[in-house]
C-alpha cells in the first residue's frame, strides 16, 4: 500500500490567504462516483503484492464536484504499452466528450481539466502483464461562501450597556465568541460579554454587553469577523459591519481649559465638551463669539458659562467654569533710600511667595539691604504662587563715610578721605566740617559724614602704637591668622598680608623666607618679623576619572619629601591616579625635609553643568559663572564662547551685553573633560510698533525672538513662537504680550479690522444626474457670482460635466473669493433581466441587474430583498408566487429600483397503479393519474407516441414516464418498476468443462451458478437430488460414454427455469496432462500432476509466454501448485513439453498448452 500524502491545501478568502494542511482522501479506480473536491487517484492495487494492477480491468472512476476539476499525474507513470489504456471524459460518463488522446506506456499525461464539472476517467488493461500504475492528485475550485447580512434592529437606549444584533441566516454558537465581534465609536466601548440566542447549535441573534455604557449621541459601528466553509470546507474570513446611531441621550456640555488659574494679563482658552457627535450652536457669555472654543484674558477672576444646543434635536445644556486670575502685590510704592540704611523687610499681598533682586538677602522675608545692593536703581520681584509676579523699584543713594581710622597722640591733624558722594559734611570730635581731624587726645571717636538726607559713620581711635614685633616661625602651610597690634583701624602692608585692616598674615601668600610686615597710623608705625619655612604642593585641585595618571604641578617645595594619601602610587614623586582613588575627595599630604606637611584635596569627578540652560534680558547685568548659577564641578574648570570674561580674581562671567540677543553655547572643560549649557538672550523690548491688520493676513510670527519666552493674548496660536493669527483673534483691539522668563517682556496692540471671506455653500463636489433641487449659497450677499446662469439648478436637468463655480466679494486688504468645482456625472440606470417566468413548481429564475452610467470606478451594490445576498444575479427558487425587489446604488446616484412578481405554477403528483406481481418478463401493465385540476399528458420511456392506457411492459422492467401539464407546460419525470417477481435463472457449469472430460477426470463437479433460486431439482444421469442453493454436487459416471445433467429450479413467486446439457468422457490414456488448473486453495484442482502409470523416469516442464520456465519436476508425484520464485504466477496460457522413459523401455514426449484460472 502506497503511503498517505499530505497536501497542503489553501483556501483564498475575503481579507486575505489561509493556509492550512489537510489530509487528502486517497481513492483506488474502481467503478464509482466520488463528489470529494480534493484528492488523490491511485490504480486498483489489485495485483502481485498489493502494489500493481490488476489483469482484466475495465473501471470507470468519476468525480463530481460541480466546478472546474483539474487532475495532475505523479511523473511516475507506467502501463503496459499499447495493451493497458488510460482516456479522460469531461462529463458522467464515458460517452461524454474525450479530453486529450488514449493514454498508455511511461509518459504521464499532462494536466486534465474538466469544465463540467464532472471528470470521467476510463481504466482498462490486458489479460497479462500488469505494471506499476499510476498516481493523481485532483483539486476543484468552487465558489466562495455567501455571508449573512448583520444588522442592528434597535439603536441602543441612552445609557445601555447593551447593543443587539441580527443575521441574515444562523450561525454555529462556537463562532460567536467575544473577541470575533468589536465596536468603534465614541468612548471606545469594550465589548464584555456575549450572549448569542442559541436554537440548537446555531444563532442568529446575538447580545453585546459593552463598557462604557452608551452615553453619547453618537454612531457606532460594530464589526464581526467570520469564517464560513464554501463546499469543499475551505475556510473563507469576512468581516461583517454594520452601524447605529445613539439619538436618546440627553446632552451634557463641560467646559475645559488647560489653565482655570492665570496671571492678570494672561490668557487661556475654554472649549465646550458636548458628549455627542452631532453639530452645535454655541453660545458664551460675557460677548464671548459662538465657537467651540474661545480665548478669554480676565484681568480679574471671572465666571464664564456656555449654552449648547444640538442641530437637528433641539436639545440643550448649559454649564460655566471660574477662570481665578492671581495679582500679587507688593505692598510699599517705589522708594528712594539711603545706601547706609540698615537691611529692612518687603511686603506683598497674598504672603507667601519668594524675593529676588540686587540687595535682597532673605528671599523669603522679603529683606532689602542698600548697603549689599549698592547705589543705583535696582528691580526687585515677588514672585507669588502660581508663578504670578509684581515688582518695585527702589533707588539706593550712594553715602558711605569710608573705613575705620587710627592715629598716635599729638600726631598732624589729617583729611578723611574716599567717602561717598563728595561734598558732604563731616561733624563730631575733633574733626572740622570738611573732615579734616586733629588726634591731639587719646580716645576713640565716632565721627559723622552727611550728605543730603543720609549720612554715614567711621570710628577713629587714638592711642599709641603697640604689638609683639617679633612673630613665632610657622610652616607656610600654617593657615592665616591675625596679627595682634593695637589700637584698631591702622594699615597692615607687607608680604602675605591679605587684609589690611584686620592684618591676617597667610603664610602660603607671603611663601618661604623671613618677612617684615608694617602696621602704620597716622603719625607713627611698626615693623614686625616673621620666619616661614617653605612647604607648598600648590592648592586644592580637581581630577577627571578618565584624565590618566597626574604628575603633581607645581612640584612640591622644597623637594625630597614624602607623599601620601588615596590615589598616590608614588610617593616620592607624588604621581596621582584618579581611577584608583574613586570619585569624591581624595586628601594628599607632603611630608616636606624641613618638618612641615602640606595638604590638598583633589575632588575626582566628571565635569557637569547642571543648570542646561540660562535665561537672560538684553539689558541684564554680567552674571557670574559659578555652582550657584550654573551647577558647575569642579570650580576650577574653564569656560569658553561668546560673552564670556574674567574678573580680576579669575572668576568668569557671561554679560549678555555683549553678544545681544539670542541663543549661544557655553562650554565648560576640566581636566580633559566638559559639560556645555545654552545661553538664551531675549530683548528687553520687541522693538516692534502697534500694528493694524486686515482679518485675511494669514498668520505670521509677530517678532524673531529666541525661544523660551511665551506670547499671550487673542490670536496667539503658538505661545512659543509668537505666531500671532488675525483669524483667530477676530475683529477688535488686543494686546499682546512677550514674557520671558528672566523677567522682561513688552507688549503692543494689533487691531484688527473685519474680515468676510467669501463663500460658496450648499454645493456638493460630485453629483450624478441627483433630482433634487440646489440651492447655492453665497457669502457675504452683493458679491459677483459665475459658473451658472442661476443660484438654483437640478443635476437631473445638468448636463453632464465639470463646473466651476466663482464668487468674489470685497476690496483691497480685504477683498476674497471663494472657488468651487462640481461634476456632474450621467446617473445610474439599470436593465433588469429575468431569466424564467412564469416557474412550475421547484423550478427556479436568475434574476441579473446590469448597471450602466453612474459614478466612474464606483463599486455598485444591490440590497435585496428577502434576505438575498448582495450581488448583481441571484437564483432563485420560490415556492409560491412572489415580488422580488433589488435597490441598486453606486454612493451617488439616486437609487434604481427594479422588481419583478415570479409566477409559480402550483406543483402536482401523479399517483400510479400496476398489475398483479407476475413472473419476470410476462405481460404486466401501469396506469397514470393526476389528482389536481388540469390536462395532463403521459409519455411513456420517451416516445412522445406512447400514451396508451395503461400502458403495456413486461414484470420487472424499469421505464420512465413523463406527466405534463398541458395549460401550464410544466412537467415532472418519473422511473417506474412494472412489479415481478425477482428475475430467475436456471444455470451450472460442470468442472472440468471440457467437451469431451479425459477419464481419468471423471469426477465431475456441477458448479451452481442460477440466481434468485430457492429450490428445485438436479438430475444427473441417474441421480436425482434436491437443489439446494450454493451448493456444487458431485458426480463419477464411471465409464466412458455420455449422459444427461438438467438443474429445475424455482423462486419465491413460484417462476421455474430450467438447464440442461450433456457430458461426455473420454476413454482413458496412460499418460495425462490436464489443460486448466485453478490453484485458488478451494480443495479442487489446485494442484497440476502428470497422471498415469509405468513411468520409469519423466522430465516435466511449464513455460510463460516469453519463455521462461516457470516449474520442472521428474516424477509424477509432484505437482505445480501455480507459484514462481517471485509469488502466485499470474491467470494466463501456459506451455508445456513432457518426456518419459516407460517401464516398457519405450519413450514418449508430449507438449501442450495448459491455463492457469484464478
């Protein structure tokens, strides 16, 4: 047996390709019919092995799909050429038209098709050689499923959580689950729960459960996704729609905005959020227009409401938002005060908020000190919560009577000097009007500077000079420290010295070495010493993890020393590693010759700026670059772009100054590595004047300004880039205003003037040939219009077309048209065809719509009634008489409709009667009636000649009758059985059946062959015996001669039959060779032997036809049981040659023929 294949088989389907693998049926040819759509067409298989054909075949396979059949040949092909044939029908049988020629050998056919439907294939083969065969798979395309029609019967309620659909026709329960069906709309319903109205196994009307419920007045549409089985169970996938509209929910309305709180001067947008998808009227308050959106700028908080109403329904709602404007102010005016003024507090209204400003030193409390300020007109902010801000101006006037002085007794009187402003007043002890003091007595004195309405004072002391002249040596590592000298407000100089009032000494300033310091007052000084011993590795530094090993730099003084600390790895030269050390500080000691250490602290990290960027005015101050306004690290990196300088102490500052307006990199690098940030420079003022615009100009950028700033006000439709549009801010004044965020901002006034643009309504793009009446619609009235004679036409009556349709309206700034291009296309008309009418009952009509016109390229569709498919031709079979209407639409035609009323002949049954039941082949009769009302007309077996009644036919006989209604010409067909008893028949064959038997096989068996007997009588020479059927007798007449065998039987009506013939033996011969065996197993003759007596010796051969001996032996008790060496030798003509030496001593030779039977 050959191996089962696997095809895998694909089935094309409405949204794309399935493929999926099946088994095909394997059929072996043999006389049958088949309606399989695949499979695979194997030979019989009946031969040697189960592997080959058999001998003697003549089978007519047939497969009957009813669609085209193509059949494709194994290139392993092989018959017996010329002997076994191969012939392919299209149609039933194999009278229907051959396809291709006789096929026959080792040469596959090519692939057959048959059209029909069906495929007749015709197998015959010799009674010989029989070969390997052949092997076919065929396939037969069919057409694809037609889905049921979904609809939605009721619209869902407002606030329903359920939405019920129908089918056209059932479906199986298992293909509606939940996650086939999904639902589009508003709110994105989710399908939750299924429940499908099962009869039985299938449904047709199926409940969603959705969440959200159905709250909106909005369409829906639901889509079920399906596979259906055409007829040869491929799967085919539609996805079924269908749409609803949700008309019951009251309306409800939200306003939103982004903002509900803003800063006076600001501005923000509200929408009305109307919980449906139909179109509105809006209507706002406080003279808002009456758009979806509008841009309110409060300058208090204020209450804003809005009333919706629902085109079509009529229903409204109503709902209002507070739009909270913040103002924070400061509580004092702009004041003027002295630069000597003690630090006081700030207020504002609403507290809370935070301070900032040149002099502020508490930024929450709100502390202004003049002195830290300095003199000038400095802007202070309050920013409150919310972001919202106020500022002030106070005006600090410069008074500073200048630093503490000290003097000797008795010394010269001398001028104060570097206060500020010139030309005050001094007063006090000892001190004239123009500052000039005389320190003639020891004391301290407090003396007074006044200029206008500030005044400042200094200390003066005198006394006489004294201190430890000679200091205790330090390591110049030592930290720096105060030298003791009295009375206060004398002048230190000298190396090392870093303040000159306070005289601190700073070794590592003044370095290694002895150093003479001074403190000097006015009239006298004194000379102090001081011994540092050199020790300096430099000072606190920073590393980059991927900066490599560091040689220290400045070498360390003096040299010899030792290091130590995390990071070095070696400690006589001091090489540092930062990756071994880690990030964070790392402390490195020298341990220098002379005794004394030094210490440094290395911060090992990655260059960063962490503020990415900074804001700025144009008329700013320089700021400086350090960790509080950049978040730099290390401190002891490098900056560098444009803006960029250095101060005397080496800090770097950005002026913004200097680069003006716009956008600038800064880069910071350390130690191998760098972090950047962007500077952004905005302009104190927009240098931009107040503007006067026609409502048409198209939106435009007000002014180039870096980013980061924010534009506010009507008609701001890009906050950033302060793209400001006419359109939107509508006709009137507004203010504009720019912000950025360093603080600065300006503003200026657009006024728009109003604008009309000029409108063509009411038209639609396309038409086709519609009949309706349009009404053109034009914006603003007084125009000039073109295109059409008229404002009103009727596509019907149009010419087919493209129109173009102009209106202009206005002047100059604020002149417009508006353009509109209609087709006119030739409307859709239809030709109704039917194929039958009137139809006799069962019959059916194809009923076929054949568009023409109508929208180009357009998909036509057809809406049937009566549930039918929607396509142009439908089959239909009605049982009674019925209208069918079809609508047939293109998406832009006025429908077509077409109808027909099928008339259906009522059906009718002819009733039959027959004679008694006879014997098979005696003379019977059958006679036809019809109950309903009418003429009818009986032909008998198709001779219209033939309506005799009844009509005459031998028992047993199959006939066919036709009854025909004359009035209406319908017919009905009928195959009729004239009754009889079952066909007897009287016949044996003796075994052997030789004409004369030879006598040495006298034994003569009577092999049964009648039919439909059951009893009867076998008389065989002179024996008579029962007949029983199946049974074979046995008979040995015993001498050679001839006689008699007759078989009587009978069946179970009483019908005889009769046979008889006679059997003649043969005298008997010494030598005998049968000329036929059957080696079937069945006990008889299943053996060839040479028999006879007197053989001395014998030599015993059979030969095939091609010659090949097939059995030898060499004495008569030793038969051929009809095997080869390759198994059971086939039915077929054998030959023979015998010779034999006899005890006589004679010789014989014999040859023949012998048959072998299966």
């Amino acid at each position: 047996m050959r191996s089962r294949r696997v095809l895998l088989a694909s089935s094309a389907f409405a949204l794309g390709l399935v493929v999926r693998g099946q088994y095909l049926p394997e059929f072996n040819m043999t006389d049958t019919v088949v309606t399989a759509c695949k499979g695979i067409l194997l030979d019989s298989e009946l031969g040697p092995n189960e592997e080959l054909y058999s001998n003697n075949e003549d089978f007519t396979f047939t497969i009957n799909t009813g669609s085209t059949i193509t059949l494709i040949f194994d290139d392993v092909f092989c018959l017996e050429q010329n002997y076994d044939f191969l012939t392919f029908h299209d149609g039933p049988t194999i009278a229907s038209p051959q396809i291709g020629p006789v096929y026959s050998g080792i040469i596959a056919p090519p692939p057959v098709v048959a059209t029909s439907g069906q495929l007749t294939v015709h197998f015959v083969s010799d009674a010989t050689v029989a070969y390997c065969g052949f092997e076919a798979q065929w396939t037969s395309v069919v057409a694809p499923p037609v889905p049921p029609v979904m609809t939605i019967p009721v619209a869902p309620s407002c606030g329903s959580p359920t939405l019920g659909i129908a089918l056209s026709y059932p479906l199986p329960c298992d293909s509606l689950y939940r996650d086939a069906f999904a639902i589009s709309g508003m709110g994105d319903p989710a399908i939750t729960a299924i429940a499908p109205d099962c009869s039985g196994a299938d449904a047709s009307q199926i409940q969603l459960t959705t969440d959200p419920a159905f709250e909106r007045n909005c369409p829906y549409t639901v889509t079920f996704t399906c596979m259906l089985p055409d007829a040869c169970d491929s799967l085919w996938t539609f996805v079924l729609t269908a749409t609803t509209q949700v008309t019951t929910c009251p309306i409800a309305v939200d306003i939103v905005t982004a903002f509900d709180t803003v800063c006076a001067g600001s501005c923000t947008q509200l929408t009305a959020d109307v919980n449906g998808c139909l179109t509105y009227g809006y209507s706002w308050s406080n003279g808002l227009p009456g758009t979806e959106s509008v841009n309110v700028c409060p300058s208090a908080t204020t209450t804003y409401s809005v009333s919706v109403t629902e085109n079509g329904t009529g229903a409204t709602a109503t709902d209002d938002i507070t739009i909270v404007v913040l103002d924070p102010q400061i509580t004092a005016t702009p004041m003027t005060v002295c630069q000597s003024l003690e630090a006081f507090d700030l207020t504002a209204t609403p507290p809370g908020g935070t301070w900032s400003g040149p002099g502020i030193i508490d930024s929450l409390a709100g502390t202004f000190d003049p002195d830290t300020s300095g003199p000038g007109t400095h802007i202070i902010h309050y920013t409150g919560i919310g972001g919202c801000f106020d500022e002030i101006i106070i005006a600090v006037d410069s008074m500073d009577a200048g630093l503490p002085q000290a003097a000797c007794p008795g010394s010269t009187p001398f001028l104060q000097t570097g206060a500020t402003p010139q030309g005050g007043i001094w007063s006090g002890p000892f001190i004239q009007p123009d500052g000039l003091f005389d320190p003639n007595t020891a004391g301290s004195y407090i003396v007074t500077y006044t200029a206008g309405n500030c005044s400042d004072t200094i200390r003066i002391n005198v006394d006489d000079i004294a201190g430890q002249t000679q200091l205790d040596t330090v390591c110049q590592s030592t930290w720096p420290f105060i030298i003791p000298a009295s009375p206060f407000g004398g002048r230190w100089s000298g190396p090392g010295i870093t303040d000159t009032i306070m005289g601190v000494f700073d070794p590592d300033e003044a370095e290694g070495g002895t150093h003479t310091l001074q403190y000097a007052m006015h009239g006298c000084d004194l000379s102090f010493t001081i011994h540092v011993k050199p020790v300096d590795i430099g000072d606190d530094r920073s590393a980059c993890p991927s900066q490599g090993l560091i040689t220290p730099d400045p070498a360390a003084v003096p040299p010899g020393g030792v290091w130590s600390g995390d990071g070095i790895v070696d400690a006589s030269i001091g090489t540092y590693d930062p990756v071994q050390a880690g990030n964070g500080w790392d402390q490195l000691t020298y341990a220098a010759p002379n005794g004394c250490t030094d210490t440094i602290g290395i911060l090992v990290g990655w260059t960063e700026v962490d503020d990415d960027t900074l804001f700025f005015c144009s008329g700013d101050e320089a700021l400086i670059l350090d960790e509080n306004t950049t978040g730099r690290t290390p401190w002891d990196g490098a900056w560098s772009g444009s803006g960029l300088f250095q101060n005397d102490d080496d800090e770097w500052f950005f002026d913004p100054a200097v680069v003006g307006t716009g956008m600038f990199i800064l880069h910071f690098d350390a130690n191998s590595c760098g972090d950047s940030l962007i500077a952004i420079v905005h302009p104190s003022s927009l240098g931009t004047q107040d503007m006067e615009l026609c409502g048409a100009t198209g939106p435009f950028v007000i002014a180039p300004v870096p980013p980061g700033g924010t534009w506010s006000g009507d008609g701001i439709i890009d906050s950033e880039s302060g793209v400001f549009s006419p359109a939107e801010a509508g006709s009137g004044a507004h203010i504009i205003r720019f912000d950025a965020p360093a603080g600065c901002g300006d503003s200026l006034t657009i006024t728009i003037q109003p604008f009309q643009q000029a409108s063509i309504g009411g038209v639609e793009e396309m038409y086709c040939g519609n009949d309706m009446p349009v009404e053109i619609q034009l914006f603003p009235p007084g125009g000039q219009f073109t295109g059409l004679n008229d404002t009103t036409f009727n596509p019907a009556y149009l010419d087919p077309g493209t129109y173009t349709l102009v209106y202009s309206t206005g002047f100059g700034a604020c002149s417009s048209s508006d353009t509109v291009i209609f087709t006119n296309h030739a409307p859709l008309t239809t030709l109704f065809l039917v194929s039958q009418n009137p139809i006799c009952g069962g019959g059916g009509s194809v009923l076929t719509v054949v568009p023409s016109g109508g929208l180009p390229g357009a998909s036509i569709s057809f809406q049937w009634d009566h549930g039918l498919f929607p396509i142009a031709q439908q089959s239909v079979i009605p049982d009674s008489s019925d209208t069918y209407i079809v609508m047939t639409t293109d998406g832009c035609s006025d429908p077509v409709i077409d109808s027909v009323t099928l008339v259906v002949h009522p059906p009718f049954f002819p009733a039959f009667s027959f004679s008694d039941t006879l014997c098979h082949g005696e003379p019977g009769h059958v006679t036809g009636t019809v109950a309903e009302p009418g003429t009818y007309s009986f032909t008998w077996n198709g001779d219209a000649g033939t309506e005799e009644v009844p009509y005459p036919a031998p028992a047993g006989e199959l006939i066919t009758v036709h009854v025909e209604n004359e009035g209406t010409g319908c017919g009905v067909d009928t195959l009729l059985r004239i009754p009889g008893w079952p066909a007897l028949t009287a016949l044996f064959s003796p075994n052997p059946n030789e004409p004369c038997v030879p006598f040495e096989q006298s034994l003569i068996t009577f092999i049964d062959l009648s039919n439909n007997a059951i009893g009867g009588t076998w008389t065989i020479g002179s024996m008579t015996t029962p007949y029983v059927p199946g049974e074979n007798p046995d008979y040995d007449h015993g001498q050679a001669g001839s006689y008699p065998v007759q078989l009587v039987v009978y069946n179970i009506g009483g019908c005889t039959d009769s046979f008889a013939l006679e059997v003649c033996i043969a005298p008997s011969t010494a030598i005998f060779i049968p000329d036929i065996f059957s080696p079937n197993g069945d006990g008889n003759n299943d053996r060839l032997f040479v028999r006879g007596g007197g053989i001395a010796s014998m030599e015993f051969r059979v030969f095939d036809r091609w010659g090949g001996m097939v059995f030898h032996c060499s004495d008569n008790a030793t038969g051929w049981d009809g095997t080869t060496g390759n198994g059971p030798a086939p039915s077929g003509v054998y030959v023979y040659t015998f010779s034999a030496t006899m005890l006589s001593g004679k010789t014989l030779e014999m040859n023949g023929d012998l048959t072998l039977v299966r």
